[in-house]
C-alpha cells in the first residue's frame, strides 16, 4: 500500500508539492487527476524514488521511499509519459528481458514472463523484431511490458494508453483490472475521464501543487452531483 502525508517539493524558489496527502490501499486504484503543470509527475517520481521529497513522509508497502529506495524500486513498476525509451537497435524481447536482468531476474524466468506478456498486450507478432520501426503504440506496449517484468506489487503509470488506438487502450485498461484483482496497487494519471470513471475506486485531484479534492468516485459524484469531467473542471478552476 501507499501512504503519502505532508509531501513537499521545491524547484529553486517555486513550491511545486504544497504537502499533499492521499493513501492508496491494496488491490485499490487511484486515479491522479490535475491540469498540465499540476504537480502529477513530480509526485509519482518521488513516489518512484527518481526525486527527493523536501518535506513530509512517503511509505510504500511499508518502507519509507528516502531510507529504503533500493528495496522500494524492487517492488515498483514505472511508466511515464512521453518517449518511451526503447532502444531502436533492439528487438521488442531484448528491450524487455534487459530491464529483468537489472532486477536480478533469473534467464528462465525472464523467458517466462517475457511470453506471458506478448500474450496478453498481443505483441507475440513482433516480439522478436527491432523496435526502430515500431509504431507509437507498439512502443508503449513494449515500455509497459519492460517497467513489470520483474511483476511489482506497486504500479506507477502517467498517461499509459497515451498514443494507442482504442483496441491497444483497451488490452492496458483490462491489464489494470487484472492487477486490481491480483491485489496489486495502482496509480496512474491520465486525462481521458471516462478511463478513470471505468478503473479507478478513488480519485485525488492535484490543483497548484494541492490536493484540492480526493475520494471514492461514487460518493463525489454524489456529493457534487456531477460526473468526474465536471467535477475536475469546477475543482480547477476550468471554464
């Protein structure tokens, strides 16, 4: 599980976390809502152990993010937006099974999970093909199947159906749920609110580096009378 309270962050003289606070439970999904600039990926990188936080405390599974970063990267799969990373120069297999011998994989295992996931995200057609031709969305795919090779009890996406077509959004969405109901912990942003209407037990939605809203979908949809599109757009300030 997750627990973030008070998390501060600076960037020189800019206050980018203004001491947030949400917690995520086991086998939840959390769904990180704000405009561009909010403070999403700031906070999913410190979540992530890539930033230090300058105040408050974060605890994954236990493990406090500052004193234990090594064991908290052990147990986390991250996703971020924009370019995936993927070498060009390697095939889709190779991408994958590199990230799993960084994580201390055994060969055999790393093949297994390697076909378990070209199953389930269809990548069984170009597995063993050179990425540098890949479409986007293929890319990502690839991306998403490197960042849980080493199968994470807690996953981190920003944007993770960014640039697939609707079938290729569909496989990702139907792997949360999965997850969700292996009893996994999930965040991820992403702007597409009828994806987080369809995955997400709660939301916490960040506005200037504050959490200005957080809870189950279900009972702010009630408390606001709004769906979540409305809702976001009124909390931020949106017209």
């Amino acid at each position: 599980m997750i627990e973030v309270k008070g998390l501060k962050k600076y960037f020189k003289d800019v206050e980018a976390l203004k001491g947030i606070e949400f917690h995520v439970g086991k086998g939840e999904v959390l769904g990180l809502l704000g405009e561009n600039g909010a403070g999403k990926t700031t906070t999913l990188r410190i979540l992530a152990t890539m930033l230090k936080p300058d105040g408050g405390t974060i605890v994954l599974n236990g493990k406090n993010v500052v004193e234990h970063p090594q064991e908290i990267r052990k147990n986390i799969g991250i996703l971020f937006g924009g370019e995936s990373g993927i070498y060009d120069r390697l095939t889709a297999r190779e991408n994958i099974a590199y990230y799993g011998e960084l994580n201390d994989m055994s060969k055999e295992d790393i093949k297994e999970r390697i076909e378990h996931l070209a199953k389930i995200f269809n990548m069984e057609e170009y597995i063993d093909r050179r990425a540098g031709k890949f479409s986007k969305g293929m890319k990502q795919k690839v991306a998403i199947a490197r960042s849980i090779i080493h199968n994470p009890s807690i996953m981190l996406f920003d944007e993770p159906t960014s640039g697939l077509d609707v079938g290729g959004a569909r496989i990702i969405q139907q792997f949360i749920q999965t997850c969700k109901e292996e009893g996994k912990t999930v965040i991820f942003s992403s702007h597409t609110m009828s994806e987080v209407e369809k995955l997400c037990d709660r939301v916490a939605i960040i506005h200037k580096g504050t959490i200005v809203e957080s809870g189950y979908i279900d009972d702010l949809k009630q408390k606001y009378e709004k769906d979540v599109e409305d809702l976001f757009l009124e909390l931020v300030g949106e017209k």
